[in-house]
C-alpha cells in the first residue's frame, strides 16, 4: 500500500466546500489504495488558517474539534532529532540547487524531512512549487503525480 503525507492545503481543500480542489482533495483522501499521514507541523498550520481565516473563520472550539477529528483519521508524525538533521541535510541540498532564501519554505521542508525519516517520500499537495526542489520526495498535486 502506497503511504503519503498529506499537506495542509489539501486538508484545507477537503474542508472547503466552495473550492475546486474539493472534490478532488476529497476522492483522494478517500481513496483505500493509499494510507495517508500528516505531521503535527500540519496541524498547527490548519489550526492557524481555521482560526483566522477572513472569508470563514471558525471559533476556536470549532477550530480544534476539526482538528482533533482530523487527527484521529490521519496518523500524526511528530519531528524529532533525526528529522532536524534531515531537514538541515535539505536545506543544504536546496541551497546547491540555488536557493538563496528560504523563508516559510524551511516549514514545508520541515514536513518533507519528517515524512523522509518515517519512510514516506509521497506528498499529497497543490502547491507543487514549495516541494519541487526538495529530494527524494514524489508530488501528488491536483494536476496528477509529477
């Protein structure tokens, strides 16, 4: 079976109904053929954009039981001292390949480390720019697998 990390946009998507990723994000999430993680980074990021959100804010109770019941359905991977040195390690990668800045990409390298030292090079995204560069790791986007 197939084993994927799953980004936080696409939990977003599979939330919002009005999206055009919705639908997708929601077959996909579905799907038996793939067992789906995502990381505690996720997580807060999903609380973040629940709670603060212009156009449909949640009230923090609200907030956390989406969160809590997503946690519940997808196994939580958490960062830890082997995941700091691969995202180190990636960073030094990504910046041979020439990149300068990093920015808030060092969260979505973050999450890319920690799913590579728990043996998932699978990331289910449809922001395939912030994890194009980074290696060893295999895109899922709205687009198809790249």
């Amino acid at each position: 079976m197939k084993r994927a990390l799953i980004d936080t946009n696409v939990l977003v998507y599979f939330l919002d109904s009005s999206s055009k990723y919705h639908l997708w994000s929601r077959q996909l999430l579905y799907s038996k053929s793939t067992r789906f993680f995502t990381t505690s980074k996720n997580i807060s990021e999903l609380l973040c954009f629940l709670s603060s959100n212009k156009q449909e804010s949640y009230d923090i109770e609200e907030a956390l039981l989406l969160v809590n019941t997503i946690s519940r359905v997808f196994e939580v991977l958490y960062p830890s001292l082997e995941s700091s040195q691969k995202c180190y390690e990636i960073c030094r990668q990504v910046k041979e390949k020439g990149s300068k800045k990093f920015g808030l990409r060092i969260h979505d390298i973050e999450i890319a480390a920690i799913g590579l030292v728990n043996r998932i090079n699978h990331i289910v995204t449809v922001n395939v720019r912030d994890f194009k560069d980074i290696p060893d790791v295999d895109l899922i986007s709205f687009e198809g697998s790249l």
